[in-house]
C-alpha cells in the first residue's frame, strides 16, 4: 500500500522517475559486470580460489543487500532529525522504526539482492565441496541470519544519528565498508582487523564464519569451529542491543524551536 | 476505568530541559548551556473543554504540546494523557488524539489530499463507514471538496491549514492539540477554522488545546486560558479573570466644558489630559457607575466614555512589561 502510494508520487515526476529507473538499472547492471570481469581476471585471492571468493562474494552480498531493502532509508534519517520533520513520524500510531524504514523505497535496492544472488548461485554451481546436510542448512541460515546483523548494525548506526546528525558517514562505514570488506577472504586482511570484526563488531558471523566451515576451512583469530554455527545467536544479541540503542536514541530526539 | 476519576489531560511538575552548546573562544571549545524550556508546569485538563495555551515567544508552548504528544520525552515531572504516559507508549496513545502543527503539515507532500486521507485511514485503521462519515464532515464544513485532488505541495497556506485539520480528525480523536492553527490565515479562512473548532467541541465533545499568538482566537473560541512565560504558569482560569490578575485599568474619558486642571477623585488616577478633555485610570474590577456619579458631580461635563482595557495589553504587562510600558499603551 505504501508502497504503491510512493510509485504513485513518484510517478507524478514521470520523466525524473524514468530517469532515475533508467540509471539504476545501469548502475546494477555496470556493477555486475565488473564483478564478472574482475573474477575473470582474477584466478584466487589469498590462497581462496575464484568460486571460493565467489562464494564469500555471494552471501556477503545477498545479507546486505536484504538489509539494505529494508533498512536502507536509515541512513537517511540524519536530516530528519536535524530539520525535526521526523514529528510527523512520531504522531502516527506506527513503530517509527517501521516508517522510517519505509519510507523511501528504492527499486535499485532490489538490484542489489538479485545480484547477490545470482553471485551466489553460480558459485554454488562451481564450488567443489563435499556437501553434508548441516552445510546445506547452514548456508540459508547465515544469509538470513547475517542480513538480520546487516540490520541491526544499520540500527544501531542510525541511533547515533540522534545525537550526532552528521555521523552517517561513520557508521555506514560499518555496513557498507563492512560489506565490502567480507566480500574478500579473511586471510588477506591484517589480523587485527580480522579480530575487531569478530570480536568487537561481530560482522564476521554474516559470511566469514559459516562460510569457512563450508568451505572446510580453519576459522580466523582462534575461533571455535562451532562460532560457524553461532550466526543466529550473535544476530539475537544484536538485536537486543539495537532495540535498546534505538530507545534510548528516540528518548533523546529533541525535535526543533519552530 | 480510572479516566472517569483522573482529569484527562495531566501535568504534574513538567519540565522539559535542552542542553545546548555554544560556540565559545577557541577553536574546539565549547560551552554548555541549559535552556529550562519548560519549568515545572502543572495543569489538569478535563474531558470537553477548550483550552487557550498561550505565551510570548519562547515561552515553552510547543515544548509542552510536543511532549503531551509523545515527540519530547519530559526530563522531570509526571504526565498522563487519556491514563496513558505519551513518551512510554506513544504509538497507543496516537490512536486517540489529533495534532496539528500550523508550522509544518503531517500530510504526504507529493500525495493529493485525498490520497493522504486514504493512507491515514489505513494507519489508523479507522472503520470504513466512520472514515467516510468524518470525512463527508470536514470536507463540507472546511470547504475542501474542490481540494481533495490536489497535490498537498500545491495547496497554500490556509488551504493545507483546514487539510490538516480534517486529517487529524478523521480517527475520531478524544483530544485536539494545535499548536497556532490560525498563524498567517486571513481573516475569512481564521473565522472558518474557528467556527469548525468550535462546532467540533460542542457536536463531538472533542477536548480543544490550543496555542496561538491571536487573541480572538481564544476570546471567540476558549472558556480557558492558560498563559505561561519561561516555562512556567503564570495564569490558569477564565479570560475574563485575567483583567483581575493583570490588574489592569479600564479609562474614562472626559470631556468638560473647559480646559481645567487634573481631576482628582477617589478610585481614580488621572492619566493625562488634552485641552478639555481627560484620561482617568480606574481599575477594571471596580463599576463605573460611582466613579462617574463623583465626577458628574463636582466638575462641568459634557460628554464621557468608557474605554475597555485591551485583553492584549493585559497580558502584554503580563509577559513582563512594566508598568510604564502599560501606561504607554494605555493611552
Ligand atoms: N530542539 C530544541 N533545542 C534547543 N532548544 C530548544 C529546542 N526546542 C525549543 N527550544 C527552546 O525552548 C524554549 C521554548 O521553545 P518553544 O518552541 O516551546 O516556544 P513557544 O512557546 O512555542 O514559542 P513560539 O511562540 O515562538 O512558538 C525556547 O527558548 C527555545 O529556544
Ligand atoms: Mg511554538
């Protein structure tokens, strides 16, 4: 219903909706074919072979891109406070995460996942792995259970917006950067950093971790072989903290003097 | 079952603190400042009535609205809407009240009005035929029929003004909040609004509180008036009341037969005087009747006149004029 009331408004800039239909698209499109060129290219990375990073590539990308369909508009959300139009928000008798979040809907989102998937799909095609059913269980499991980590980071990070309006940069770092960064084998990364994504921002528990096991791999930074299993656990606790985190930032929101 | 025995709307020791900070000497430092936006206000609202909330600028009336709303979380005091704590379950509390900002329209910008309608009848899951009853209202007494297919960005000021007021009724809201509902309206498209708020009160029994900077308003529209200034309440009671607590002074003008010096009577003050006509303050509590009987009595007179106080100068002197400022004004 929203939804459609959005295409509907947008519909009343036709040209620039076309346009902006249009640019996404090639955008996506430019995008993936990249990709495709730079595993062309590429024979494997940090001693991962090419369908291996493939796969890190693929589930990375897929749990993002599902975080970023519905949680994207967060980042947004900065200049709402600041201007104080997120009133509006607050007077309608809907969780204001949930309108937040949709509050803009943006098709080229949609591309994201797809070419998350598509990633994914045709690694599953190539790799060469001695599948047992806990694998196969695994796998969906840590997609959707990283997409939830995605999002909860994304909370988390839009909490901050309460207090500092300006720190979007920063915390998209996180989800952004931390999606570009679990596309890539850990082991051509510094350890440290390894480390801080395990222990200190646990996004390592989106893809790395499971995939490993998948992939019949040692786990980075001393993990225990069962952490691949532990996605789902570390996606609850974060969505603990993320509720309490955005709380306690809608009790500090201000509004403005006019 | 406690709203029957509970007042509706409560306030109890509310206070709402902003902590800013300034720029201070130095490139990096900063000082921080409290602004007591609002002070430790209590009040108790009724079901049914129609209550003016107003103050100078700054005063903290948007501040209080926000949090009776559930937008500003309070940093001290007690506050219950309906029974319900606005900050801790704002969104239950949405259901039953109607809020509108004169400043910024909670309608979809780019949606036409009637499109905005029909997603607040989803949002608050209004029934269908209560949805079209209430809208067939509005839309008859605020006159927004040749509206409804316009886009909200395209609607001037008065006309997104009764938009937002229909969309904030079409729920059924028990309690009304609107914060300067009437600022930058013509005279027509005010009367409009005033009629249909009062008609609301009076038909739906709505509870009405309103801020403004517009005095008619509230002399046309509320039996109640609450007047605060730096987050604190200065007066709570009926308009009529606050000539008493301003002690404010009605004039009897003069006109005698000749130039003669000042009156001098008793309960009056004389004011000023030009050629044969003069200007006696008298406070505006007392009758005029015995005032005029003495002075009737021991001058020549011609002709006189009684000058009401102005409810605006009254509460002027209440927003912290002072007493030369009012003897200014009053002439
Ligand atoms: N978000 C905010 N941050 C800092 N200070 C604020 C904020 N909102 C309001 N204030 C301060 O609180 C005080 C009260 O503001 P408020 O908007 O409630 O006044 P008001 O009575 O509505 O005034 P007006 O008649 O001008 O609308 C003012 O001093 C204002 O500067
Ligand atoms: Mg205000």
């Amino acid at each position: 219903m929203v939804a459609g009331m959005w295409i509907r408004s947008t519909m009343t800039y036709r040209a620039s909706f076309l346009i902006t239909l249009f640019t996404n698209f090639c955008v996506t499109f430019f995008d993936f074919v990249a990709i495709l060129l730079m595993f062309g290219q590429v024979k494997g990375l940090g001693g991962f072979a090419f369908a291996e990073v493939a796969l890190l590539y693929g589930t990375a990308g897929t749990a993002f891109g599902i975080a970023d369909l519905t949680m994207g508009s967060l980042q947004r959300m900065g200049a709402r406070v600041r201007d104080g139009s997120l009133d509006t928000f607050l007077l309608r008798p809907a969780p204001l995460l949930a309108q937040i979040a949709g509050d803009k809907f943006a098709l080229k989102r949609f591309g994201r996942v797809a070419q998350g998937l598509v990633v994914l799909i045709w690694s599953l095609c190539l790799l060469d792995v001695a599948w047992t059913p806990l694998k196969v269980l695994l796998l969906p499991v840590a997609v959707v259970s990283g997409a939830v980590i995605f999002g909860a980071v994304m909370v988390v990070g839009a909490s901050v917006l309460f207090w500092i309006q300006d720190a979007a940069e920063v915390t998209n770092s996180f989800t952004y950067g931390g999606n570009t960064l679990l596309q890539y084998p850990p082991t051509i990364f510094a350890q440290d950093l390894v480390r801080g994504v395990v222990y200190v921002v646990p996004l390592a528990f989106v893809n790395w971790l499971p995939a490993l096991y998948v992939l019949d791999r040692p786990a980075p930074a001393g993990v225990p072989e069962w952490a691949a299993f532990a996605s789902p656990l570390v996606a609850a606790v974060l969505c603990g903290v993320a509720g309490l985190a955005w709380r306690a930032g809608v009790r500090a929101y201000r509004s403005t003097g006019s | 079952m406690t709203s029957h025995i509970e007042p509706f709307i409560e306030l109890e020791n509310l206070e709402k603190v902003f902590t800013v900070r300034r720029k201070a000497a130095g490139l990096f430092r900063r000082e921080k400042s409290e602004v007591r936006a609002v002070d430790g206000i209590s009040f108790a609202v009724e079901r049914g009535e129609m209550v003016g909330y107003i103050g100078p600028n700054g005063a903290g009336k948007s501040t209080t609205i926000k949090m009776l709303t559930g937008i500003l979380t309070p940093s001290g005091g007690r506050l219950r809407v309906a029974g319900i704590d606005p900050a801790r379950e704002r969104t239950r509390l949405a259901q039953r009240i109607g809020v509108v900002f004169g400043q910024r329209t909670t309608l979809w910008w780019d949606l036409p009005l009637k499109d905005s309608y029909r997603l607040m009848h989803r949002m608050y899951r209004i029934p269908d035929a209560r949805f079209r009853e209430n809208l067939d209202r509005c839309v008859e007494l605020l006159e927004l029929g040749e509206l409804l297919d316009v886009p909200v960005r395209q609607l001037s000021l008065g006309q997104r003004m009764r938009g937002d007021i229909a969309a904030a009724l079409l729920h059924d809201p028990e309690v009304l909040y609107l914060d300067e509902p009437t600022i930058g309206l013509d005279v027509v498209s005010k009367a409009r609004v005033r009629e249909f708020l009062s008609h609301l009160n009076t038909t739906q029994g709505t509870t009405v509180l309103l801020t403004t900077h517009d005095l008619t308003d509230i002399e046309q529209l509320c039996s109640r008036v609450m007047v605060i200034d730096h987050g604190r309440l200065m007066y709570d009671g009926k308009l009529s009341g606050l000539h008493a607590v301003g002690e404010s002074e009605r004039l009897l003008v003069v006109d005698l037969e000749r130039e003669l010096p000042p009156i001098d009577v008793p309960g009056a003050r004389f004011v000023r005087s030009e050629g044969p006509r003069q200007w006696l303050a008298f406070p505006a509590t007392a009758s005029a009747a015995p005032l005029v009987a003495e002075v009737a009595a021991a001058y020549p007179l011609i002709d006189l006149s009684v000058r009401e106080p102005d409810i605006e100068t009254v509460i002027a002197k209440m927003y912290g004029g002072t007493r030369d400022e009012r003897r200014e004004s009053l002439m």
